[in-house]
C-alpha cells in the first residue's frame, strides 16, 4: 500500500513537472498544421492521434526493455507493430500540405515510466499507457469518426477504430490477469 502511494506521489509530480514540455511538443506539432486549411477538429485530431501513437510505440520500447514478463513483453510488441501501421495510415489519409509529426510522445508518460523496472514498471505500463491510454484514443477517434471535417482523416479514424478498441480490451485483459486496478 504505501509502495503504492509512493509511486503515485512520483508519478503525480513527474506528470506536473513534465506539463509545459507536453505543452511545448503540442505547440510545436500544431505549428506543422496551422498553415494549412485544415478544420480545428481534424488538426486537433491530427496532432493529438500522432502523439497517442508515438508514446504507445516509445511505451513499448521501454517494455520491451523493462518487463520480465512475457505477456507485457508481447502485448508491447503487439502495440509497436500495430501503432506503427496505423500511424502510416494517418500519413496516408493527411490531405496534402498537412505535417504528421514522427516523433511527438508525451515526455510526462515516458519519463514516469522510465525509471521503472519490473512488476512496477509493469502495473503502470498497464495502467497508463495499456487501459488509460487507449481509453483515451477510442475517445479520439470516436470523435473523429463522428465530427471529422476532412473526408480521408474521418474515414482513417472510422478504419482505425476497430483496432484501438481491440487493444483496449487486450489492455483490459491483461490488467485483469495481473491483478492491476
């Protein structure tokens, strides 16, 4: 219980610490679209989708690395391989003019997770960036799908949703075999 409320409290002040660089990584993938004529809605989306895959691929890594367990390990690898292809998708369906910035990972996830090893680097992998992370981009792409001005982007986020909804129930799944609240 208090190893718990101890990885909380550092988790809580990695995250808050970690604010204005998430802020500035946002600014400057906006920057990439804000020439273009693209809606606020899909811009949004844009930005906040490649950023959603970028942490889940540089997640990943770190689990590759961290985890001692082999379900975490392939659940990661099944997350490296998937994000990166719907990542090209997203490229892909980018009208003309509009930058999907490569690398734009949330720096407050990384680094709460980077100095984690183990069954703790597992529970918060899980938590974060497995359930959390992925209820997230269902949302995401959920709104997309829903309220997307540009034609390809809504039908990108319509294609891609399936898939996100499946890893959020392997993330799910996973939390459950492990015990993770």
């Amino acid at each position: 219980m208090k190893r718990n409320a101890t990885l909380c409290a550092a988790l809580a002040s990695t995250l808050i610490a970690a604010v204005p660089l998430a802020a500035l990584a946002q600014t400057e993938a906006a920057s990439t679209t804000m020439a273009n004529d693209l809606p606020p809605v899909d811009k949004a989306f844009v930005q906040a989708a490649s950023a959603a895959g970028s942490t889940e691929i540089d997640a990943a890594k770190l689990a590759t690395k961290q985890s001692q367990d082999k379900d975490v390990k392939s659940f990661a690898h099944h997350m490296m391989v998937d994000h990166t292809k719907l990542t090209m998708q997203l490229k892909m369906a980018a009208p003309h003019g509009v930058t999907v910035p490569k690398d734009n990972s949330d720096p407050a996830v990384l680094d709460s997770l980077k100095p984690l090893h183990g069954k703790e680097f597992d529970t918060a992998y899980i938590q974060e960036v497995g359930v959390e992370g992925h209820q997230q981009a269902v949302q995401l792409f959920e709104k997309e799908a829903q309220e997307g001005q540009n034609a390809k982007l809504k039908q990108a986020a319509q294609q891609a949703l399936p898939t996100i909804q499946q890893h959020l129930k392997m993330a799910q799944d996973l939390a459950a075999k492990k015990g993770v609240q």
